[in-house]
C-alpha cells in the first residue's frame, strides 16, 4: 500500500500522528496549489487549513480504489479554494493577455530531475495529457490548475461556450480511459 493512502486511511480511523504526518507530507504542494488559485497567501493558508479540516471529517469515506491520497486531497482543497473564489465573487488576477496566450510559453517536457521527483500518478496523467488534441488539454490546463470557468475559457478562445464544454468533457473522458 502507499505510504499517503495508509497515512489517510488511518486518520480516518481517528489516528491523529498519522494525520499530522499527512499534513507534513502534503501541506506544501497543497498550499502551492492553494497560492496558484487564490493568489493571496493569507487566503491560500486559510483555505489550506479548512482544505485539511474537511481531509480530517472526511478521511474515512477515502477508498484507495478510487483515487490516490494525493488526487483525493487535491480535490477537496482545489474545490475550497474555487469555492472561496466564488463566495468573493472575484476570479484570480491573471497576467496581462500581452505576456502570454496559452501554455506554450512552458515546456511540455519535465526536467529529468523534476520527472524523479513526480509521483508515478503525475507521470502517468502527464503520459494521458499528452495524448489529447491541444484544444482540450489546454482548456482542461487553464480550467483545473487557473481556475478558469468554462464562459472564460469561451471568451478567450473565441470559441462556443458549447465547444469548450465538449472539449473538455471528451478530454477528461479520454483522461479518465487512459488512467484506469
């Protein structure tokens, strides 16, 4: 078993060193995510520390089976952070449309020493990414890790609000077929 998903399985057993160590392991990559979307560190700890409340109530409905530790609790704290973007009714402060327009300005292929530092999960959801047609990776990119809505995505693109919404529906089908 995976040293994350025993250490989550047994905080939901109400192990209270296995969460702490938990948190030791995972806080800062969630936090990264935290600060990526809500681009204020204060509000990032913040919806880190209500992220790991929910982890805490929660850990016992995790099944291995389903998703990795790691996927789980990024789900749970990625969903708090929109869910504070929404509440404020502001969207993350994006860099001006001069700087960059896609995701081109970043190379698609890790650094070898950052691909042994991925978790194998990462390395295979980078394999899958790789497969889709870059209309859907991109706005699968822009709407998971940017928090970017469907309607922005739209906007940007200038494209169909129905378009987008099928881009990324049939990418994160192709996604989840390539993963299992």
């Amino acid at each position: 078993m995976e040293p994350l998903n025993e250490l989550l399985q047994r905080s939901g057993q109400g192990d209270a060193a296995a969460f702490r160590q938990l948190y030791d392991v995972t806080s800062p990559r969630l936090f990264a995510l935290c600060k990526r979307l809500l681009r204020d560190e204060a509000l990032a700890e913040d919806v880190l520390q209500e992220g790991f409340v929910k982890v805490w109530h929660n850990a016992a409905q995790f099944s291995a089976s389903k998703a990795s530790a790691m996927t789980w609790m990024t789900t749970i704290v990625r969903n708090q952070a929109l869910d504070k973007l929404r509440q404020a009714q502001s969207r993350p402060v994006t860099v001006e449309d001069g700087e960059y327009e896609t995701l081109e300005f970043a190379s698609l292929e890790p650094e070898p020493d950052a691909l042994q530092q991925m978790g194998e999960d990462a390395q295979r959801l980078m394999h899958c990414l790789d497969q889709l047609k870059p209309e859907q990776r991109e706005c699968i990119l822009q709407a998971f890790y940017h928090g970017k809505t469907h309607e922005e995505l739209a906007q940007a693109l200038a494209k169909p609000l129905g378009t987008v919404k099928a881009w990324i529906r049939r990418g994160l089908e192709q996604l989840k077929g390539c993963l299992q």
